[in-house]
C-alpha cells in the first residue's frame, strides 16, 4: 500500500507600517503565528527581517495525504494574514509543493 504525502512551504512577506519599534513589531508578528498556529495546526516561524521594525517573513509549513486540502488550506493563511491586527499587509506569499 502507497500513501502520498504532500509538503507544502508558504512564505509571507509581511509590511507592518506603522510598528516604531522592534517591540511593536514582534507583538504584531506573534499575534498572527499565534493564529496560525492554532487554526492550522502548522509549524509557523519568522525567518527574515528579524532586526527591521517593519518588515518580516514568516514561513510556515504544513503536511498532508491529501493535496486538495492544503490547497483549502492556502485560502485560510491568506484570510487570517490579511485579518491581522497592527496594519500588517501581505506583499507577498509564495507557495513551494515538496
């Protein structure tokens, strides 16, 4: 018996204009892994820009059998990263299948 495992890789490039600080920021930030964590149960971290009070990247990963669900679940990152409190904006999120 076969089974297929589909890893998927998102990359958000996150803009958060109005954090003065890297402490305003980082609260910014960890309010949306908090989340995503959470309602994904993914593995979520901020990977760039960590020294830049308005910029991050944040990359999270996410395994599954079936590819149509993560595909559901791209829609579902998409709606909580633009959801995200502090007026943090996505420029970008880039999708690698594994």
């Amino acid at each position: 018996m076969e089974s297929s495992i589909h890893v998927l890789l998102l990359v958000l490039d996150c803009h958060i204009p109005h954090a003065q600080s890297l402490k305003q920021k980082r609260a910014v930030i960890k309010s949306l892994v908090d989340r995503l964590r959470a309602r994904l149960n993914a593995s979520v971290a901020e990977t760039g820009f960590l020294d830049e009070w308005q910029r991050s990247v944040i990359a999270l990963s996410l395994v599954s059998n079936n590819r149509r669900y993560l595909q559901q679940q791209i829609d579902i990152v998409e709606q909580l990263a633009l959801a995200s409190s502090g007026g943090m904006t996505v420029s970008r999120i880039e999708q690698h299948w594994l």
